[in-house]
C-alpha cells in the first residue's frame, strides 16, 4: 500500500495557528526597505497550509485569488469549509504536492510555504521547485521560511534520538502525544546521567524543558516527522537556482535592525563581504540563526533612491496596540534592547489614536521632534515587526473584502462559544490577521448581537460558558461559583472595550 503521508505525521492535526509572514501585503515594505521594486498581487498559492487559517485569513481580506494545497484530508476540509463560509476568491485541495502541480493553474504573483520545507523529502523539494519555476511569474515573489543551520547543530542529535524512541520504543496504538511524552521522558532520564554530549552543549537540557512546556500537536508536525531538515542559506539558495530565483531580503523586519542583532564588531567584518550570498552564511554564524524567514523574487528589479523614497512615503500604516501598553524594548539575536524614546515616542503617540497615516503624514506631522526619514523608517519597521503597527491596504480593497471577513469572523467567532483552539480573525483593512483571543471574540459576537456595554457582554459569555458546564481559571484555579464567574468576566469586558475595542473598529473586524 502506498504511504500516503510521504513520513509526515497524520494522526494528529495542525495547530489553528495564524503566520503573518504569509500575509503579501508585508512584501511591498520590505522590497521598499531593500530598494527592489514589488509587484502587485493578484494571484496567490500556500504550499502546506496546515489547518488553512493563514490562507483563509488572506483570501478573505484581499481580492487576490488563492490556491493550496495540504495533504492532510481534514485539515483541507477544514479550510474548505472556511472558504465557502466567506466566499472569497480561494481553491484548496488536499492533494500532494505533484498531483496539485498537474492541475490546470494560473501563474502566480505570489507563492508561500511556511516552515514545510524542512519537513519533507527531497523527493518533494524538487517538486516543489519545479512548480516555482513553471507557476511563479516573472516579477514573482517566494516566501518560504526554514530550520536553519546552524543554530540546530547543537539540538539535531537530541531530536533524532526523541523520534527513534518514539518510533521504536514507543508503544503502537497508544498515539503520537504518548509517544511523544515517552520520548521527552526518556530524554529528561538520560540528560541526569549527565552525558558528555550534555556537558560539550550544555543548552540542550534548557532547550528539552522549553518543549515540554508546548503544545504536543505543534510538536508532533515540528519534531516527530520522518524528514526533519535544517538547511544553510547556501544550499537553499543552490536547491532555488533552477527556479530561477534571486534572494531578495529578509521577511523579519527586525533582522534589519542591526543595532539589535549585531556587535559593532559583527558589523564591521560584514562590510568587508563584498559577495550578498556569502554574507547570509557568515551573518547567520554570527547570530546563531535557527530559523530563516525570506523572500526571494524572479528576476530583481532596483528602484531609484528617489522612486524608492517615495514608494515608502506612500506607504499607510495603522497602530494595531493600546499605546499605555507599548513597551520600548525589543529582542533581537543580542537580547533585549531599550528603543530610544526621543523617537520612538512621538511616533507611538500620534499613531495612538488608531487612525491611518502615510509615512509622508508620520514625517510631516512630527517634523519638529529632530527625527531623520532614515530614523523614521526603522521606527517604522521595529513597530510593524513587533506588531505594534501594520501596513494598511488601498480603501478601495478594503470595502471589496470587508463583506468576506464579517463571514469569516462571524464563523470563526462562533466557533469560539466552545473553545479557544482558535484565537486570530481578519481585518480587511490590513488584508491579514490579528490575535484575539477567546473571550474577546465573544464580546464581539455580544456587539453584533446588539448588547452594547461591558456588563451585558459579560453575561452573554457566561450564559455560554454555564450552559457547557465550562469554568475560567484564574492564577490557576477554577473559579466556580456563577457570581464570580461573572466578576471576572465584568473586568475583562470592561479592560476590552478601553484597550481591544478601538483597534478592533479601526481594523474594520467590530
């Protein structure tokens, strides 16, 4: 009988989890900020689309047309069913990904796979490249992010050993969580012996309790698949040559930040690599890269430092934070970092109002504060790198997309009446995704139903959650009387409507 899971991991799904790397609407900042020109987006495809969320999630907000494909039957159901629910423009399969390049397809603007690179076979990679190079257009754009050597040098052994427990040890019939809880106790049990391996690479035992501590359907698809691949840049970039395809820059918008991620030192010895392909290698020696988020694009195209300053003014951003919760520190591969508030915060507080500017308004407006437009533009693409800000799309698009999402977070806010598996709906102001959690998605759900302030949202929630017998848990204790059921939820309507509400409204999703 032939394999149809090709060695990756069927018998538990994906995580409902959202990627906003694979939202297009981020390319056009990043190619402005490395001086290429990007196209628009009209087509699009998700190779491996998980549970399908982040495919949905862009379908609905933009009038782009998308195709996919996932192996996993219920995982494209599930995406299906999300699809006809918002009726945008978006056609997913549960095929491989050979039987999907046979299919009769458009030329894509656009194609994104996240993370699944490191998980299959060569077999499939050379798939895979062969669809970029007959499907993605002249112009075209390839996000793609991948395990990445070397951070995982030092862990890649551990992994092995987890997986060949949890393969020959581990028990048949008992499932993969408890075969995956075997195996990290296993791991655990050896690393007391104190090895020598422990001791030559002493973060492995931290590394091993940082997974015990994650969600064991993320960790069955993350570790436990039978290809499990981390790459260098340079051999990624020789497996996309075929395809014809040039690394245009990092999909992260921190890793522009050098200030961040690199010595003074670092930087200095980057300079003097004259060669953009090299310099990715020896920058992630330098980092200790683990994981790379990139695009590449068909044929690069520069833009005049006039066309380019211009195309970033034009740029429109939107503060999707409550600005009194907006910390000025970042992380990069150094650690955590103080912003400098001489700059950062008269951006943060004209954008606080929630209202969408131009770079160009941004620069005019706070002319007097003695900031650069250099110094502008990597405020800008700190803040919609942590998520404090994100790039807004054309009005236009927004009022096409609009009655797309009011479908698809309708569903998937009534899904949240009984659980919390999924915590992102989607804004056709940004074309992408947003967390909200559980909670906050009822309160919404109470608004459209015409309750209007905070307490009656709060009642609405504990009707649902007492007709379900469900309990909240606080400092982690259940509280189990109806009264203080209703208490907590009073304060976080009330904590929704001063911080969640605004940016909500101005997203277009309450």
């Amino acid at each position: 009988m032939t394999d149809w899971t090709s060695g990756y991991v069927a018998d538990i799904g994906y995580t409902y989890g959202y990627y906003p790397e694979l939202n297009p609407k981020r390319v056009k900042l990043a190619f402005l900020n490395a001086g290429l020109v990007a196209p628009e987006f009209g087509t699009a495809c998700e190779l491996g689309f998980g549970q399908g969320m982040s495919a949905n999630i862009h379908a609905a907000a933009s009038v782009c047309s998308w195709h996919g494909t996932d192996f996993n039957p219920a995982q494209a159901g599930f995406a299906q069913e999300l699809a006809s629910l918002s009726g945008a423009n978006a056609h997913l399969f549960d095929e491989s990904f050979a039987d999907f390049a046979n299919r009769d397809l458009p030329e894509f603007d656009y194609i994104g796979l996240h993370g699944i690179w490191s998980w299959i076979s060569d077999e499939n990679r050379a798939v895979i490249v062969d669809f970029i190079r007959k499907k993605l257009k002249v112009g075209g754009v390839l996000y793609i992010s991948y395990n990445t050597l070397p951070g995982w040098g030092t862990f890649a052994p551990m992994r092995h050993l987890m997986t060949e427990h949890a393969e020959v040890v581990g028990a048949d019939g008992v499932g993969i969580v408890s075969r995956i809880d075997g195996a990290l106790d296993f791991t655990e049990k050896l690393l007391a012996t104190n090895p020598l391996f422990a001791r030559a690479n002493p973060l492995v035992n931290e590394k091993i309790t940082q997974i015990k501590g994650q969600n064991r359907h993320y960790l069955a698809h993350e570790y436990f698949n039978r290809d499990w691949h981390p790459m260098h840049f340079g051999t990624m970039a020789k497996w996309l040559e075929p395809a014809k395809l040039t690394y245009a820059c990092s999909a992260h918008y921190l890793d522009y930040v050098e200030a961040i991620n690199l010595t003074p030192e670092q930087q200095a010895f980057l300079k003097d690599i004259h060669d953009p392909m090299f310099k990715q290698t020896v920058r992630d020696f330098m980092v200790n890269q683990q994981f790379r988020r990139e695009y590449w694009v068909k044929g690069a195209r520069g833009l005049t430092p006039l066309d380019q300053a211009q195309g970033l003014r034009e740029q429109r951003f939107l503060m999707t934070a409550h600005r009194p919760d907006v910390s000025l520190k970042v992380t990069g591969a150094l650690g955590e970092a103080t912003l400098t508030e001489a700059i950062y915060a008269p951006v943060l507080d004209l954008m606080a109002d929630h209202k969408v500017r131009s770079m160009a308004q941004i620069e005019q407006t706070i002319k007097n504060a003695g900031i650069t437009f250099a110094q502008l533009i990597q405020t800008v693409l700190v803040l919609c790198g942590n998520g404090t800000f994100s790039a807004v799309q054309d009005e236009a698009i927004t009022q096409k997309a609009k009655k797309q999402t009011d479908k698809l977070n309708t569903h998937l806010m009534l899904k949240a009446r009984s659980s919390n598996d999924i915590t992102f709906l989607a804004s056709p102001v940004t074309g992408g995704g947003i967390t909200v959690g559980r909670f906050p998605q009822l309160f919404v759900l109470a608004l459209q139903q015409g309750k209007k302030k905070p307490d009656e949202w709060a009642a609405f929630v504990e009707q649902i959650l007492a007709a379900q017998g469900q309990k909240i848990v606080k400092d982690g204790k259940p509280l189990e009387t109806a009264e203080e059921q209703l208490a907590e939820l009073t304060t976080q309507a009330n904590d929704f409507a001063t911080k969640q509400l605004p940016i909500l409204k101005a997203l277009q999703i309450a």
